[in-house]
C-alpha cells in the first residue's frame, strides 16, 4: 500500500539539549540540522523539517530550536504545528525553556500532543520513574495533562514501538486544515537553485496553491507565478495548508525575501502596521503590561518590534485578558484568528499572547464608547470563520452588501463564502435582500425603525397627507435607492409599513379625505370642470377665495392623493382629465403609427400652452418616445 500524503504538520518542542533533533532523525531518517554553524556547535539554531510516515500517512516535522536565544525562531516554527512532540530528557527533567516553549503552544492554541521523555538511557529506572512522575505534576492543567509520556532512547531505540502507535493516534486524533481558505504561506526562508531560480518554503496556514497560479509577496506587493514546487521535499502539483512546501517563483530575488514576509494571492491582503489583538498574559508571577508598552510580537514567521495599546484600562496584570491595539514597526499581513506571541523586550522573555483580530490602517479611539463595543463585538466574532462573515455583514457601510465585500474583509474565497451565507440565511441571522445582496437582521430591524421613525415624523407634520413618497424618505435616510426600495418592500410585507396613493404610510395613518374638506372638494371640482384648460394656483385663489399659502397647500394635497397631476412647475390636471389624453394619445399612435407634435392639442381641444407639457409629461412618464417633433409609442 502507498503512502497518503494529509496537510498536518506535528513539531518539536522543549529544552536545549534535551534530543529534539536525535529523534527526528530516527524517526525520518532525515538530519534537520542543515546549516555549518549548527553540525559545528551541535546545536539546533534555525527550524529544521522533515517528511515523517506514520502508518500509511506522510506527515510534515518541523524541528525547533531549543536555547532561549532562539525562542523567536521556535515561535515561528509552533505557529505552523498541528500537534506537538513536546521533549524532555530524563537526566534533566523540566528546565526553563521546557517551560516557556510549553507557554507558548498554549497561548498559540495548539491542542493535541504527546510527550517524549529522551535520553532514558542515561538514568536508573527507580530515577526514571520520579521524573516521569514529575513531569506528569508539571504537565496538569495544560493540554497535554492526558497525553501519553513516552520513555524512548534514540541511542539504543528503546521505547519506539510505543512512540510510533502514539504518533499514529495523534495523527488519527488531529483535524487537518480546512483548504478551501485563501492560500497564504507565511516565509520560513528563500534560496536560489540553479536551473530553477528563486525557492519559499514555508508551512501555509490556508488554502491552496497549484503550479500555474499568480502569487504576490507581500508587503513588497510583487506578483509572480509558480513555476514548480514541492511539498515534503517531493515533486507536487499542488500545496496545501499544514504542508510543508516550496515554491519556486522565477520573477522573485530571493535576496529581497526574508524570513515573515507573505506569500498569498492577490486581492485580498493588505499589510498594515496596525492590529486589534485579545491578549492574554501568562499567570506567573510579577507580570504586568502597561498602556503603551514596547513588546516583540511574533505571528506566523514574522518578528517585529511593536507597541501596545490597551483598549480599556492603563494596565494589564497576569493572568489578564484584554482588548489591545498594537502598532507595528513594519507592516504585517495577517488575518483574523491568527494566533500571536508577545515577549518583553527586558528582560527577554515571553509574557503573553492570543488573537488578532484584524489588521486595520489606523489607531482607534478608545475614548469613544461605540468604538470599543465595535471592538468587543469584533473579538468575539474572530475565533469563527462564519462568525467573522456575520459580523462584516452585519457592519457593512453599505447597509446591504455584496459578497465580493464581504470575501475580501472576512479572506473567504467566494465558494466557501456562499455556503457560509447560506448558512447564515437559513438561520435567520441574515437577509438576501436581492438576488447577491445580503443584509443582517439587527441592520433590517435598526434601520428599518429609522424608516419607520421618518414616516411617522412626516405623518405628525402633514397628517392631511397620505405619506412620503419613496423620493423624499431617500432623500430623509440618505440610502441608496438600490438598497431602499427592497428594504421598503420586505418592511411593507412584514406590516410595519402600507402603500397608498404610491405612498408610503404607516399603517394605522388615516389622513383627511380629500372629499371632506370644502376647500379641497370645491378646487377639484373645478379642475374637472375645466379640464384640459387647467386654472393657475392664482386663478384657483382668486375663485375660491382662500389665501395663497392656503390653496398651495391644498394643491400639495390633491396631488399626494392623486386628485391632480403634476405637469408642470405650476401646471396641473386633473387625474381623469390626464387619462382621457393618455388613451387619446395611444389611440391615435396606435391607428396612425406616430404623432405630430402640433397636432395633439386638436387631438384634445386645448391650446399649445397645455398640450406641448402634456406630451413632455407622457415621454418622461414612459407613454411615448420622442424624435424630434414626432411622438411614437415607446
């Protein structure tokens, strides 16, 4: 039976010195040791990786190293693992990097592991036992309390056996990641092979690639295609999240790449020098972090010197969570969920760390309330791919958004974004407003009651008038008319607003009819009678009697009621006397095929003054087409 390759990748950690490479290289057969300086000094200073078959499946080992000068390095490494093989000798037990390397995969969330008790060769079996028991006090209240403590010996190859059924249930017990994310590789190094050109390696933390794609690096924001590549050291087509690969990109200098650097596909990233982060400070004693401390802060592969921010508070003490803001000395490419390491500057050592929540282009006031609720909402929403994509919904500027916004800020590719939103539909926390428009239901009901409260203000001002038309409550909320009307349609459906007289009302409004009121009874009245010579708002003045402010006033009414149409600036008809030239007009078209302008006020026995604005009335209404002087129906 062959070998299944699966996208995990499990790596060492623990003290110098303690066997982590030794038993790499059992375990593979390879040396991860590569470099002079490490053969020299007998000593692991950068990460080493190796493909590792564990029962029919090729996992990936990355090797760190263990001396606290290169805890940074050891970080970049972790970032990658799925699971752990945490190593501690026998003949030392538990030392000060066995602690910190241990903080460290718990603050980067890692879960699954097993622990390798080396150098079992060196002790006494009565000593062995006191350690072995030691280590299982230490390792109580972490994820590895119920993990197996494997004795072995990569000298005399004592206890592999068990080593390897455990590796197998480790394997068997980790999710491998999901590879339908946006492929993003954080640079572990880059070289130059001859033939080839310039190589990344690295582990992708998502998504996907495929020889033949366009790649960009950032933060230099240089594109590139993928040429060949290999994952586990072996020719693939295809690389995927928790692999490790290498990619060869023959456009790159790879004296320009450096280590954290981005390899991703373009549209979706942007580097930033800022980032809202949930931080959490280890519990040991004498830790603190105060409002504007100096920290490094290690994410993926990257190491850069940052500032922190607290959001609410001047000081963190340990065991603390809190909302942070940092600012970064360069910028970084990162997404939300992505884990981070924070270590003090003096003396070195690692204090805390947690999630980001998103890289953003600017600081944040943290004086304002809303902000921080914004940022509390944003927190919780990060540790979930969905929850992220419900959160962009719901804070969309655009009240109603489209998928391509929402799969740039949430880095959802737009197959899996649609099986999210979907998801999200069917549980009735999100709206598809219009075929590719979504609206969150928290949006639908606050906006839609500043709808509401709009309307009902214009009732309270004018209650004579049936209600607003779409224009003017456009004009009133400032919406797009594109995300308006379905609005107005969903809250009409749902009974919170009615349409009369192609006006938009609240439902229990009742305006005065136009035939109860003399004035307006006796103005309408006259505008039948004179029908297609309509009178002017002085004329209706002069004959009723009523003040000027008054009649313009009725007008306005008669018109909202659709009594009287509005032709002209000063110029109305009433509603019957405008349909009986509509049919006139289509009548005519319909038998002769077009329309000479001049001839419609014979058509309708009025003078030119009331017939040319008539026409004008039906081309803008849609009834006919105008070409030059003749009509045609449109």
């Amino acid at each position: 039976m062959g070998t299944e390759q699966i996208n995990i990748t499990l790596g060492t950690a623990g003290h110098i010195d303690h066997g982590k490479t030794l038993l790499i290289k059992c375990l593979t057969g390879c040396e991860t040791d590569r470099l002079k300086e490490e053969k020299e000094r007998g000593m692991s200073i950068d990460l080493g990786h190796a493909p590792c078959k564990i029962a029919d499946l090729e996992v990936g080992i990355v090797d760190v190293p263990g001396h606290e000068n290169f805890v940074k390095t050891m970080v970049a490494g972790a970032s990658g693992m799925d699971g752990v093989i945490f190593v501690v000798a026998a003949d030392d037990g538990v030392m000060p990097q066995t602690r910190e390397h241990l903080d460290i995969l718990m603050l980067l969330g890692i879960e699954h592991g097993i622990v390798a008790l080396t150098k079992v060769d060196r002790v006494e079996s009565d000593l062995l036992e006191i350690v072995q028991a030691d280590l299982a006090d230490y390792l109580q209240g972490t994820f590895l309390a119920d993990a197996p403590i494997l004795p072995v010996s990569s000298v005399t190859g004592e206890g592999f056996g068990p080593l390897w059924k455990a590796l197998s249930d480790l394997v068997g017990a980790i999710e491998p990641k999901r590879v339908d994310g946006v492929f993003r590789l954080p640079v572990d190094r880059s070289f130059s092979i001859k033939g080839y050109g310039t190589v990344v390696s690295g582990i992708p933390v998502s998504g996907s690639a495929q020889i033949g794609d366009e790649i960009v690096l950032l933060p230099q924001e240089v594109s590139g295609r993928i040429k060949a590549m290999q994952v586990y050291s072996q020719n693939a087509a295809m690389a995927q999240a928790g692999q490790c690969a290498a990619l060869n990109v023959r456009e790159w200098d790879h004296r320009s790449i450096e280590r954290g650097q981005t390899v991703t596909v373009p549209g979706y990233y942007a580097p930033q020098e800022w980032c809202v982060c949930k931080l959490r400070l280890l519990p040991h004693d004498k830790l603190f972090i105060k409002n504007g401390s100096h920290v490094r802060f290690h994410t993926g592969t990257s190491d850069l010197p940052a500032t922190v921010y607290l959001v609410q508070g001047d000081r963190m003490a340990s065991g603390d969570e809190s909302l942070v803001q940092v600012r970064l000395e360069r910028s970084l490419v990162a997404a939300p969920g992505d884990r981070f390491i924070v270590r003090a500057q003096s003396p070195v050592q690692t204090i805390g760390g947690g999630v980001i929540v998103e890289t953003v282009p600017r600081r944040l006031k943290r004086s304002r309330p809303e902000v921080v609720r914004d940022l509390t909402e944003r927190a919780e929403a990060a540790d979930d791919e969905a929850s992220f994509v419900e959160y962009c919904v719901k804070v969309a500027d655009a009240i109603a958004v489209q998928p391509a916004d929402v799969s740039v800020r949430a880095k959802v590719l737009p197959g899996r974004l649609e099986e999210i939103l979907g998801a999200l539909v069917r549980a009735e926390k999100v709206i598809e407003l219009t075929p590719g428009r979504y609206v969150h239901v928290d949006t639908v009901r606050d906006v839609g009651q500043r709808l509401v409260d709009a309307i009902g203000d214009y009732h309270r001002q004018s209650p004579d008038s049936p209600g607003l038309t779409l224009e003017a409550l456009q004009a009133a909320c400032g919406i797009n008319k594109a995300v308006l009307e379905p609005l107005v349609a969903l809250l009409t459906e749902r009974g919170h607003l009615v349409e009369r007289h192609h006006r938009l009302a609240l439902p229990d409004h009742r305006e005065t009819a136009a035939g109860q009121d003399p004035l307006l009874a006796g103005i309408e009245a006259l505008f039948r009678e004179r029908g297609f010579h309509p009178p002017s708002p002085d004329e209706v003045a002069e004959h009723s009697g009523a003040a000027k402010d008054r009649v313009a006033e009725s007008l306005k009414l008669l018109v909202e009621h659709e009594r009287l149409v509005q032709v002209g600036r000063d110029l109305l008809f009433h509603t019957d006397s405008v349909e009986h030239a509509r049919q006139a007009l289509v009548a005519f078209i319909g038998k002769e095929g077009k329309l000479e302008s001049v001839k419609f006020k014979y058509l309708i026995d009025t003078t030119r003054k009331f017939a040319i604005p008539l026409l004008d009335y039906f081309d803008r209404t849609g009834v006919t087409r105008r070409v030059g002087n003749t009509r045609y129906l449109k």
